[in-house]
C-alpha cells in the first residue's frame, strides 16, 4: 500500500519574508524549474489532488506556499513550494525577484531540514540544477534529488537516467524515481522526510 499523509492543508502564501510565518515546525521545500511536475508530486505525496495547484502559466508564480501536513508517521510538518524556475517566458527581472525570496528563505530559517530538488527524468540536469544543489551545499543545507515523469521513460533507461545524473551533479545518492501517475517513489520519498 502506498504511503500517503495523514493530513494535509493550505496554510499561507507569501510574497517577501514579512508574510512568511513563524518558524514552528520542520520544513520540507520542493524546488524545480516550472513544468517539472512539483505540483503533482506534491499532490501525490500528500494524497489531495488539487492541494497544490498548477499556474496556467508555468513560471508566473512568485509566492512561496505552506502547507501544514501530517506524515504516514511521525509529528507535523511544513511543505514549502518555491517558486518555480527557468522558465523562458518569465521576464529575467521577475526571475531576479524571486531569488532573495528564496534565499532569504533557506539561509535565515533554522527549521529548513531539507530541500528537495526535482528534475525532470527526461531532461536530465541543467545549469541551474547545478547552481543550486553548488549552492544549498555551499550554505549547509541538505539536499535530495528527485526524478520526475519516469514514467514517460522507457523502463531500461531509468537506471540510466539516475545513474548520469549521479554522476553529473556529484551525489552521495542515486536520485529518487518518482512518478505521479504510477505512485513510484512516494514511498520511498516519504521514508527520506520521515528521517529529518
């Protein structure tokens, strides 16, 4: 059976750090470049489809999003949602705009226990995957690398995929394969935020 939280529910947006709230429980952020698929997988992490919502326009939004959720086991959590990144479309000042968010965010909150950054399995690593694993690293804040949309792969190039992108970025790990449509990896994601 796969796992699933036991709760989950929308706490706050905020645009800049006056409206995020008060540091009372662990975080888990999810990072990627928009259209990678956080959005489902937090939904499927979390069991709620539609608790965290995809933009129309990829890139556009600019809010971190909180949501209190309580795991398969153990105490409440917060998952954090950033801002999606490089994407085209997005004019560079607006992509500017956001990183001080997020980097106030991650360096000036002590209950940051994890970020989780989320690729797409069919493209691999990019630039700015490199920049922020080099970045989370260079501010001590750990880091795990998920796989999205294996399942749009072909089963023998999954390894594959895990194994270059191990090797590319320099992980202790092999990424997770994660996919939303067939539930691949919720559990052992969960098994990961479950240990923080």
């Amino acid at each position: 059976m796969t796992l699933r939280a036991r709760s989950a529910e929308f706490v706050i947006s905020a645009s800049s750090p006056s409206g995020f709230p008060k540091p009372t429980l662990p975080e888990i952020a999810f990072a990627g470049r928009s259209n990678v698929g956080k959005s489902s997988l937090l939904n499927a992490l979390t069991g709620r489809q539609g608790l965290a919502r995809t933009s129309a326009t990829p890139g556009r939004t600019r809010l971190l999003n909180w949501f209190r959720v309580t795991p398969p086991r153990g105490g409440e959590l917060h998952f954090v949602d950033l801002p999606g990144y490089g994407y085209a479309k997005v004019p560079r000042e607006m992509r500017d705009s956001w990183r001080p968010l997020v980097e106030s965010f991650v360096t000036g909150r002590d209950t940051v226990k994890l970020v989780i950054v989320i690729i797409d399995a069919r493209r691999g690593p990019e630039r700015e995957e490199h920049e922020l694993l080099e970045w989370l690293d260079d501010v001590d804040r750990r880091a795990l690398v998920v796989l999205t949309k294996i399942d749009k792969l072909p089963k023998s190039k999954r390894v594959p995929a895990a194994t270059a992108s191990r090797r590319e970025l320099s992980l202790p790990h092999e990424p997770i394969l994660f996919s939303a449509e067939s539930g691949e990896g919720i559990d052992e994601l969960w098994r990961v935020i479950t240990k923080v």
